[in-house]
C-alpha cells in the first residue's frame, strides 16, 4: 500500500475510534438519549455497515462470529453507552483504553509468561496513573460510569482476543454485531426508552455504521502494514483525540488530574509495547 494512502487511511481509522466516544457522549449528554437504545441502533447499524462490505467483496458474504464473541460485544457496547451518562469524552477513553491494554496482557501473566524489567516498569507506570485517575476528590470520575467503562474494556479486549479464531475479520465483526443485537433489543425492551430526538438517531447510526463498521472495516486493511506493534503505538493517539473532541464540541473541561493520569496511563503503556519481542511484532 503506497505511503500516503497508509497515512490517510490510519489517520481515518483512528479519528472513527475517537468519534464513539464523541458521539455517544453527544447522544446522551447533548439529546438526552437513552442509552439501551444508542446501543441498539449502534450495533444493528454497525451489522448493516460491515453486512454490506462483506457483500461488495463476495457474493455470498463468509458467516463468520459466534455467540460468545457477540455476548463481550454486547456487554462492552452496553456498559460503554451507560458509562458515558456521566463520564467526559476524555475520562472515558482513558479508562477504556488503559482496561482494553492492561487486559490484554492478563493472557500471557496467566500461561507463565516473564515480563521483562521494562514492561514491568510501564505496567506499574498505567496503574499509577490509573489509581491517580480514580482517586476519591472533586474531579474523580462518577464511580459507576468509571466501573462501567472499566468493564467495557475488559469485554472488549475479550472480543479481540478471540479475533484470531476467525480467518476473515470483517464478516466475523458482521456476524458478531448481527447476533450482539438481539441481546441488544432484549435489554432495550428491558430497560430502555423510545426517548431521541433524529439528531441523536443520527449520532447513534454514525457511531454503529462508520465510527464502528466502517472504522473496524479500515483498521483491518491497515493492521497488516502497519504490524502489531507499531498499530499499538499508533492507537496511544485515540484517548488524547476523544479528549481534544470533548473540550471543543462539548465544551468540556479538563484537570491537572485528568492530564497527569493520561500521561502515566498512556506513557506506562507505551513502555509496554515497546518492551514487545520481535515475534510478537507480526501480524
């Protein structure tokens, strides 16, 4: 892939990452939208997106996704949209992308794995800056929203770490999003209201069919030439996006805390995967 297009496409990829905070923090925060339906719409849109590419590359789209994939989907969509009932844009990618990183090395300590000096000394870096971030004091985070978001990291980098069963990761995210709906429409049902104004169905839409479909479509074209590694690397720039984002649409504000926290969390993980072996470099 020739270099400008490699550019361009990684910067689109993570600018979609960034907006599902964006806009689900615009939905409920600005339109007052319930969030079990943000998460529906978000999800049966996103298996729309990523249904319709699968069919521009093949006939008969590959069925791919099985439910297991699609429950830590769900739960992750899910806790993510409550979540940001009352966390910043900012606040809550930083605790989702510092439980996506940290839970992602849970795999390796469980099997035995050593972790170098260095990657210990960036893990105990995040953490601090995590137990920084979630301190009691006047601009901690409410502590169900962070709990929550907590949790959807942790679903989600359950999701990715079952990626690998799959030999085509487009049609697997289809089928997962198409089978994560219905749980969707039951906890809607359950717990959710028909409360939108079409300014937030629009949000909703754009945040499953592009920020989601189309963004995940995205990375997986650039993830082979960028390497794991580097693509790592690469995502450190999606929570500081999301922020920048929340401070000029929403007008919300930052804290030394918020600043000082994103510096440990991101620059401990950065540790982390500049620790990687080689081979784990590969795609």
């Amino acid at each position: 892939m020739p270099l400008p297009r490699l550019l361009l496409l990684t910067l689109l990829t993570l600018v979609a990452f960034a907006a599902n905070s964006v806009l689900c923090r615009l939905a409920l925060f600005e339109e007052r939208m319930d969030p079990a339906l943000f998460t529906l719409l978000r999800l049966t849109s996103g298996a729309l997106v990523l249904f319709l590419l699968c069919s521009a590359r093949r006939p008969t789209p590959a069925r791919q996704g099985d439910w297991a994939g699609a429950l830590c989907l769900v739960i992750y969509g899910a806790a993510f949209s409550f979540a940001y009932l009352t966390l910043t844009t900012g606040t809550g990618a930083l605790l989702l992308f510092a439980a996506v990183q940290l839970s992602m090395l849970a795999p390796p300590l469980l099997r035995g794995e050593r972790l170098p000096p260095f990657q210990w000394a960036g893990l105990l870096l995040a953490m601090a800056g995590l137990i920084l971030l979630l301190l009691p004091g006047i601009s901690a985070p409410d502590p169900l929203g962070a709990v929550l978001m907590v949790a959807a990291g942790i679903a989600w980098a359950c999701y990715t770490l079952r990626a690998p069963r799959f030999s085509d990761p487009v049609a697997a995210n289809a089928g997962h999003f198409l089978m994560a709906s219905l749980p969707a429409a039951l906890l809607y049902l359950w717990l959710g209201q028909l409360n939108a104004s079409p300014t937030a169905i629009g949000y909703a839409l754009a945040s499953g069919g592009l920020a989601s479909g189309l963004g995940y479509a995205l990375w997986y074209q650039v993830l082979p030439q960028l390497g794991r590694t580097l693509a790592a690397s690469i995502q450190l720039l999606v929570p500081p996006l999301a922020l920048l984002a929340g401070l000029i649409l929403l007008d919300e504000s930052g804290s030394w805390r918020l600043l000082l926290s994103s510096l440990g969390i991101l620059g401990g993980i950065a540790l982390v995967i500049a620790g990687r072996t080689p081979q784990g470099d590969k795609s």
